[in-house]
C-alpha cells in the first residue's frame, strides 16, 4: 500500500481523491455510476433560474485556512462555511474576520469549521481560555445552530440557517464534533430555510464518496433549501444540483451500500437493481428536462456548493470563489 501510494497508484488519506485503482478496487459498479449520475447532472443543468428582476448574488468561501484570495468578487451577500483559522486561536480567527468585515458586500454570514477552535468553548487553546479572549463580530452574522433573514433590494428576503457541525475527525482541539452515532441534524433546520450553510457536507455530495453525513443528507432532503454551502473536505469543491427525485434516490442508494470489490460487482446483487434504477431514471429526467422544460433551470431543485478555497492538502488557495445568483 505504502508503494502503491507513493507512486499515486493509491491514496494516501481519505481526504485526498481516490485513484482509478482506488476506485476499481472498491467497487467498480459505484465508480461507473457515479461518473455516470455526473453526466446525467451535467445534460440537466442549472437547477434554477434566477428572476429576471432583483437577483441576489451570493459570493461563497469556505476553508481559507489563515489565507486571504487574491480576488473576491462583488455580491450581495458573502458567506463562509467555516475552517476560517488551522491554529483557531482566537487571534487568527479575528485576523479572518477582519477581512471578511472589510469586503464591501451588503451582508455577511459566516459559521464556524471544525478547525475553528475558538468558537467550541470545549475546543479553546489553553491561551484563550485562561485570558478569556473575546471576539468582535462586528459587520458580520455568526450562525452557531440559529438563522437570520436578511433583506435584499426589490423588497427580497433570504433565511439563512448555519450549523457547525461536524462528525467526529480530529483529537479535542477539533470544534463541533459529534459521534456518527448521535447526529444532531433531525429536524434541527427550519422549514422555511432559503440558504442552508454547514461546515460538513451531506454524504455522497462533494465529499469524496464517504466524508459527508448521511443524517445531514436526509436532513437537507426534508428542507430542501434552495442554496446549501459546505466546506470541509478540500477536493471535493465545486457545485451540484439537487433534484430530490428518484435517480437521486437511487443513485444515494448505490453509494450506501459497503464497496464489495471487482468480482462481487460481477455477480447478480441488489447494487445492481440501484444502478439499473439511476440509468432508467437518469434518462428520464434527461428527456423531460429537455422535451418538457427546455432551455434554462429546473423548477424546483436546489444547488450544492462545496466553496473550500483550499486546494487539496497544498497549504495554498487555489479553488475558485463560487458565485451563485438567486
């Protein structure tokens, strides 16, 4: 294994992308659907559109690690899903929120990441507990478990609910950790959340497969926000819609079941009758989207974005800042 990953036959952690032989290992059934799911997004496309009067752009960070961009574009509303600090002393936290409180946008929503540290009093730094630190969050709106509704030009309102939350992935300096077996996220977001921000992603979703929460997934499929920014896990940035349909269902279905290797995947099994469900499914939607819908969004889907700036485990930004307009 140590051979296989020093040639990068292999990964070397489960937060870096699995290798092709990674995946063919695993299950080469999942890694074919997968790919697959992806295109299938890619023919639907954009889950909405957004009015054609008093459109809100939404500028999304997350993971910038003590690191300032080089470039943030105008919108507005700004929001950071969490992992501001490595260090998440209560210095180089308000160094982040500092700049954040210089850039010019309207509103500013920011919730804490697990490297946060400051923030989770059980998590402090041995410093800011004995000097009893304080933060000034001036000019910006932390979310810890609670939303605010922000008012935007044309008479336009945004709620946006932040969570910190996050599975167990670190020692006690890590903040908001839970155990797998007691997930916090059942019925803990309002109904009406226009915006979901949470540091961890929901399971299956840019997370590489096997970094996000399952609870939080069914948690976002009750509430279906029309936005949810996430963090966290570094390769997994980018964006993807959320139809909340059946190929979904079956495609999350396929990914839950245990990766059985090439030759289980070979034989008859229940993966199978998932795959076979994502594919009839998928091309449905394909079909529909374009014979019924035609050009432009869909008509009631939701956006994933994964808005890590950090690229990989490299220590330097280099994902791009995710503007979305709604």
């Amino acid at each position: 294994m140590g051979l296989l990953a020093t040639l990068r036959l292999r990964r070397s952690s489960p937060f870096d992308p699995p290798t092709l032989l990674d995946q063919f290992l695993a299950s080469p059934l999942q890694a074919f659907i997968s790919a697959l799911y992806s295109f299938f997004l890619a023919l639907r496309g954009r889950p909405f559109h957004p009015p054609s009067s008093y459109p809100i752009r939404v500028v999304c960070l997350s993971d910038t690690h003590d690191l300032i961009p080089s470039k943030v574009p105008d919108g507005d509303l700004l929001i950071h899903a969490g992992d501001l600090t490595s260090p998440g002393s209560a210095a180089n936290i308000q160094a982040q929120l500092d700049w954040l409180a210089s850039l010019p946008h309207a509103h500013k929503v920011v919730v804490a990441g697990n490297h946060d540290s400051y923030f989770d009093p059980k998590s402090r730094t041995l410093a800011d507990r004995t000097f009893k630190t304080k933060l000034s969050l001036k000019g910006l709106h932390y979310l810890e478990h609670d939303s605010v509704t922000l008012d935007f030009a044309g008479g336009r309102q945004l709620k946006i609910y932040g969570s910190p939350d996050i599975i167990n992935c670190g020692g006690s300096d890590f903040a908001f950790q839970y155990s797998p077996d007691h997930p916090p996220w059942r019925g803990s977001v309002p109904a009406d959340t226009d915006v979901l921000v949470t540091h961890m992603p929901p399971r299956y979703h840019l997370d590489l497969g096997t970094l996000g929460c399952p609870s939080l997934l069914s948690e976002v499929w009750r509430v279906r926000p029309k936005l949810h920014v996430v963090g966290h896990v570094h390769w997994g940035a980018g964006r993807r819609a959320m139809h909340f349909d059946a190929c979904q269902e079956a495609f999350e279905a396929l990914m839950s079941r245990p990766p059985s290797g090439p030759v289980w995947d070979l034989l008859p099994n229940g993966g199978w009758i998932d795959a076979v469900k994502v594919i009839i499914y998928g091309v449905h939607s394909v079909i529909f989207k374009w014979l019924m819908l035609g050009p432009g969004g869909n008509t009631s889907s939701s956006l994933l974005v994964n808005a890590a700036l950090m690229k990989g485990n490299s220590g330097k930004l280099g994902n791009p800042v995710q503007v979305i307009d709604l």
